[in-house]
C-alpha cells in the first residue's frame, strides 16, 4: 500500500489543503501519462450501467462535490473508475473562500473538517473550461456541476443568483445539483426553508436547459424537514435529491477534544457521518420511493457500505473522504468488489 505509507509519513505532516493540491496535480497528469490507471484496467472494473434520471451511468460511484471544485480534473478522475464527477461547488461569482488554514484531518475517525467557503473560479470560468472539455471529445464521466450562493449575494437575492450560474453552467453540465446546505456561507442553510427554497429550484429548473436538477441538503436537517424537501422534489418534478452534505455535529468522535477544538468550525464529513447519512436517506425514499432518484453521500468507505446504502433507496453513491484516506486506488477497488458480487 503505497500510497497509505506516504499518507502517513508524508501528506499527513502537510498541510491538508496542500497536500489536496499536490495530490490534484498528480490526477491531473494521469490522461497524459496515462499510467497504470488505464481505460482497459477501468473497464475490468466495471460494475454495471445504471440509468438514472436520463443518464447512463457507468457505475453507482461518483466522486461528491468538493474535490474538484473548478473542473480541472474530470477526465482523470473518470480514468480512476468514477462514473460521475460533482465539480463545484460553483457560484456566480468568483471567490477565494474563507481564511487559511481551512481544510483539516481527523485521522482517528477517518474524517475531514472544512470551512473552504466555497472557493472557486466562478461560473463564467468554469463554464468555459467545461466547454473546452466537452470540444475535446474525450471520453468523460457524467458531469454534475454543483452551485452555491455567492457569498457577497444577499440571501433576499439568491433567487438570481442560484439563476445566473444555472444560465452559464446548464449547457455544460449532465445534470445540475443545487447546494443550499454547506455550513460555510452564512446564511446558507436558512435557504432549505421551504418556503426560500421553492423560488430557487423554480429558477434553476427554469435556465437548466432540460438538465436533471437536483437538490443537496444538509444531515442536520430534523426528520419532518427531511420528509418535507422530498415532498418539494415530487412537487416540482426534480430529478432528485442529493443527501447528504457535511455536518456542523461533533457527536461519537474518537479523535481527542483537543485536535476536535484545534479543527475547529466547518462542515464534518467521513465516517463518523455514515449513520445520520443513511437515516436521511431511507426518511427521503420513503416518501420518494422510484419517482426521483437518490444519491448518497457521507461516510461511505467500504463496498458493503455501497450496497446498505443502495439496498435502503440510494440509486447512485459518492465520496469524498474515503478518497482522501484510502488514495487513488480506491475507486477501482470499490467498483471491482461489487463487480465481484454480481458474478
């Protein structure tokens, strides 16, 4: 194991937004050296075709919006064994994102603490790098492009602004997924208020040019709240719902209270998310059952875990932390032990 060995005697002793940009810089290298992750060893992986809301899609896992977040590493990420790609979160305007250091680890419990805020190149930007992409006629993963509330839009306009990007970004994306549940813009999670969120999804779905659309909310959400964004999933036709995103709890860590403290505020994600993640998301099928899709996201580590989450409703899975603590491989391993149990 290779790259655990340097995870633990070298990116654990960076800085963890660092050591994401340098492990970013090697994915990004992989279509042209095209390495050992090559489309003959990924398609060895394959674990079935799964057609959700329109798409096809090569496999049920995808990697969560977060990790790239200006769409810079999509065909190489696919080349891992990644049948979507989340890019984003992006906003109508571009923004550097909170103060540094903003990204940190929680080892023990196999967890990440970030409040980025989301840092992104802005919409036009990545607009215009998804379309050099898509010129280049590669073969690429489904495309998601997650957005966001700019941070320096007031929340009583974030109807235009939740649009403006949708304006830009459609054409470009496979399907759109619209966060309004990342604890690290201000504000943000009030917009999962029925009431605020009803205009938003209105407007998304009304500029997405026939994209799927979908919507992300937070593990922090109570029960009824949960039951009551599905009901607006099926009230407004989306595509479906993206559950779940980053948590503000520090409940059942493992990890000690002072590296908790030294972590500090942001949205928690990994394992320690696995068990809210998936009530959320068997109160949400419940009430969705087949007429919108579900993606899963939070704590997945494990194919066994893939499996619990699509046996309880879940028709596409992402990750994102696994990623980080398991490395580059992890896709691969992942798609070859479903593949393994279909045979």
């Amino acid at each position: 194991m290779i790259y655990k060995f340097l995870y633990r005697h070298v990116f654990l002793h960076m800085d963890a937004e660092f050591a994401h940009h340098l492990g970013m810089a090697f994915i990004r290298t992989l279509p042209a050296l095209n390495f050992w992750f090559n489309d003959r060893r990924i398609k060895q992986a394959e674990f079935k075709k799964i057609n959700a809301f329109g798409l096809e899609f090569d496999g049920v896992l995808g990697v969560a919006a977060g990790f790239d977040k200006n769409a810079k590493a999509v065909r190489a990420l696919g080349l891992l064994g990644f049948s979507h790609v989340e890019v984003g979160t992006v906003t109508a305007i571009a923004q550097p994102g909170n103060e540094k250091p903003r990204l940190f680890r929680l080892p023990k419990d196999l967890a990440l603490v970030n409040r980025m805020g989301f840092n992104n190149e802005g919409a036009a930007l990545v607009a215009k790098r998804l379309e050099r992409l898509r010129a280049s006629k590669a073969k690429l993963p489904i495309i998601g492009v997650n957005i966001g509330k700019s941070k320096v839009t007031e929340l009583a306009d974030a109807v235009d602004d939740y649009a403006q990007s949708t304006k830009l970004l459609a054409k470009f994306a496979d399907y759109l997924a619209v966060n309004v549940s990342s604890p690290n813009t201000p504000g943000l999670r009030s917009l999962q208020s029925i009431e605020a969120l009803r205009p938003i999804l209105t407007a998304v779905t009304a500029h997405a040019e026939g994209k799927p659309v979908l919507v992300k909310i937070a593990p922090d959400l109570n029960d009824a709240d949960v039951k009551a964004v599905a009901e607006l999933v099926l009230e407004l036709s989306l595509a479906g719902l993206i559950a779940t995103n980053t948590t503000i709890a520090r409940t059942e860590l493992v990890s000690s209270a002072a590296d908790v403290a030294t972590a500090g505020a942001g949205g928690l994600s990994g394992a320690p998310l696995a068990s809210r993640s998936l009530e959320v998301l068997k109160i949400a099928h419940k009430t969705l059952g087949d007429s919108a899709a579900i993606i899963s996201v939070g704590g997945i580590t494990t194919a066994a875990e893939v499996n619990e989450r699509l046996a309880a409703g879940a028709t596409l899975v992402q990750g994102y932390s696994a990623f980080i603590y398991e490395g580059p491989a992890w896709p691969f391993r992942i798609n070859s032990a479903l593949k393994k149990e279909l045979n």
